[in-house]
C-alpha cells in the first residue's frame, strides 16, 4: 500500500497525529487515558515522541441498562453512560469535575443509581434538544483533551441470534442470556453516523476498534452503514486492540483471530492492518477466578492472525487489579503512536 498524504512520510515536523479511537464500554474509555496524555497542540521540541492534535472518540449508543437505560426509556435520550465515562477520561481536570461526573447517588429515592454525569448530559440535552450538542458542551465544560461522538444519533437497539436459533432484543437481555451469539442486527438496521465522524475517519492517521466486549461494544459500531466503509476507505492505519479474557454470553472459547473475524462478518468488509495482542501470561490465581464463570485468558496464535492479513503485534498489556485482568494503557498508548508514525512500514508488513 502506498503511502498516502496523511502518513508519517508526508507529516511536518512538529506536526500532530490525527486519531479515532472506536468501542464503548470501559474499554474505550480506558484507552482514552492512556492517549490524552499524548495530546498537545505541537510535539516537544526535545522529544522524539510523537503528539496528537486531534483526538476523536467514537462509542456505541446500546446501552439499555443501569442509570442509561432508565434515562434513556423515561426521558428518550441516547444512553449517557459510556459517554460520560469518554467525557470523564478526556478531562484535562481529574480531580473534583471528574469526580463529580462519576458521582452515583445512593440511598433510597427517585435518584438512588444514577450518575451525576449522566444526569447532567439529560439535563443538557433537554436544554439544546439534541444529544450529540448536549455531549460537545459538557465536553467544553470537563476541558477534555478530544471530541467525543455517538456512533449514531438514533435510537437504536440490539437483537441478538443466539446459537439456539432464538432471537433475543436489547442490550441487557442479550448479555443475560445463556445462549452463545452468533449474529447480531441493529434495530432500526439502516441508521447513520454522524458527518462529524465521517470526516474525522477520512483524516484520521491511526483508526482504533477495542478493547471492548465483542458484541456489545465493537460490533455495535461497525453496524452502522457508512461506519465500516469509511474505516475501509480512510487512509489510516487500523489496529484491533484485543481484549484480555473472554467474556460469558460474549466470547467464550473465542480466540484473538475469532473476534477479528466477527468484526469482519459483521462489517462486512475487511478492515484491520494491525492487531495489539497481549503476551503476559495471567497469574494462576487470575485463571482460577476466571474459570469460575467459564472464561479464560484469550488465545492469540500468530499463524492465525497472520492468515487474516492483520500483522500482529505482541505487547505486555496485561496488569492485575485486585485480581482483575486490566490493561495497561499507557503502554498500548504509546505503542499505537509509535505504529502511526511508522505506518507505511507497519502497513507493508501485511503485504
């Protein structure tokens, strides 16, 4: 593939990098930290680290459970929840506005459950009477480090076809149930991005998917028409980052290249030129916590992966958390910015 105008050859000195980060869920959020610490308006003079000028996120709008699903059914708004925790991760202040975006009232009342930051995007939104503007003015509020979109601004839901042949509707449901997924639709099936997101795809130097629950916070996303042909067409470097475990009713027994290639199928279109991929084994006391609900450390085999055309790259992304399996962001961080700026090189790997 040849190097294009937006690629590292092409880029001036001093000159940042232009990326769109894609998923939902804490994943992306989590990604999100470890790149704003990479956002200034021109690199350093006295670092041979790249920067990035311009940082989008773009997150799935399926939520129907929680503080987002009641908000969503009671006021008829886009699910706030994943994107307040984008909002809260971009902040420039995490200290008290963060904290308090993250609040969660509890007792006994009317309010016991929801988050403050999801109270305020409903309030906002009733205020412009439009979501995607509810979200860009607390964004200017929180001075965060990017842009944050909704994959689509329609209300939409998930159905699920389940190994069983059955049919299962909505978000909460599809992770509730015991049966394995093979087949996830959008309901209402022809909804649209935003032009926002459209543009900053067309731009973008590096475009990531993941980490993120498979079916609910990846694949969402590569359902909207335009959403994966744009990702297709752009000029950027694609990168999966995987996840670290499976997941129950997600991606149980599914390996690294398996979710490669669910994204594939539901895209419709190939779409990755790198996959992130841990090598940190995890401690036998992770595996034992994990087995007990039948998931496990995710298999990545190089020859498979290789097979896809997606040139994997091997990382210590793993640390435990109170025995957790977290990734480590700031490492993924800075491996995406030094994949970006060697890009064309990255990208002829596959070739």
């Amino acid at each position: 593939m040849p190097a294009s105008k937006n690629s590292a050859s092409a880029r001036q000195p001093g000159e940042g990098l232009r990326i769109v980060a894609i998923g939902g869920g804490t994943g992306l959020s989590t990604l999100l930290k470890g790149l704003r610490d990479h956002v200034r308006e021109a690199a350093r003079p006295d670092s041979a680290v790249p920067c990035i000028s311009d940082l989008t996120a773009v997150v799935t709008v399926t939520d129907d459970g929680g503080s987002s699903g009641r908000l969503r059914k009671e006021l008829n708004i886009l699910p706030p929840g994943d994107i307040r925790n984008c909002i809260v991760a971009l902040s420039e202040d995490q200290a008290l506005l963060a904290r308090l975006f993250q609040y969660r009232f509890e007792g006994v009342s009317a309010l016991t459950g929801h988050n403050f930051g999801n109270l305020f995007l409903a309030a906002l939104a009733g205020v412009t009477g439009d979501f995607a503007e509810a979200v860009k003015l607390s964004s200017e509020i929180l001075a965060t480090r990017g842009h944050i979109y909704p994959a689509t601004t329609a209300n939409v839901e998930l159905e699920a076809i389940m190994n069983d042949g059955s049919r299962v509707r909505g978000e909460t449901s599809i992770t509730a149930s015991q049966h394995g997924i093979t087949r996830l639709e959008m309901v209402p099936p022809d909804v649209s991005p935003m032009q926002e997101t459209l543009d900053a795809l067309a731009r973008a130097d590096l475009i990531t998917i993941g980490p993120g629950s498979l079916f609910t916070s990846l694949i969402p996303n590569v359902l909207v028409r335009g959403i994966p042909e744009a990702i297709a067409k752009s000029p950027a470097l694609k990168v999966y980052v995987c996840n670290l475990m499976t997941q129950a009713n997600e991606s149980l027994g599914l390996s690294a290249s398996d979710h490669i290639c669910a994204i594939y199928e539901h895209a419709g279109c190939k779409i990755f030129d790198v996959a992130l991929v841990n090598r940190v084994p995890a401690s036998p006391e992770m595996k034992a916590k994990y087995a007990l609900e039948g998931a496990s450390q995710i298999v990545a085999r190089e020859e498979e992966i290789k097979a896809l055309g997606v040139q994997p790259v091997f990382g210590d992304y793993l640390f435990e958390e109170n025995g957790v399996a977290r990734h480590a962001f700031h490492t993924i961080a800075g491996d995406l910015m030094k994949l970006a700026m060697q890009r064309p090189a990255a990208v002829g790997m596959k070739n």
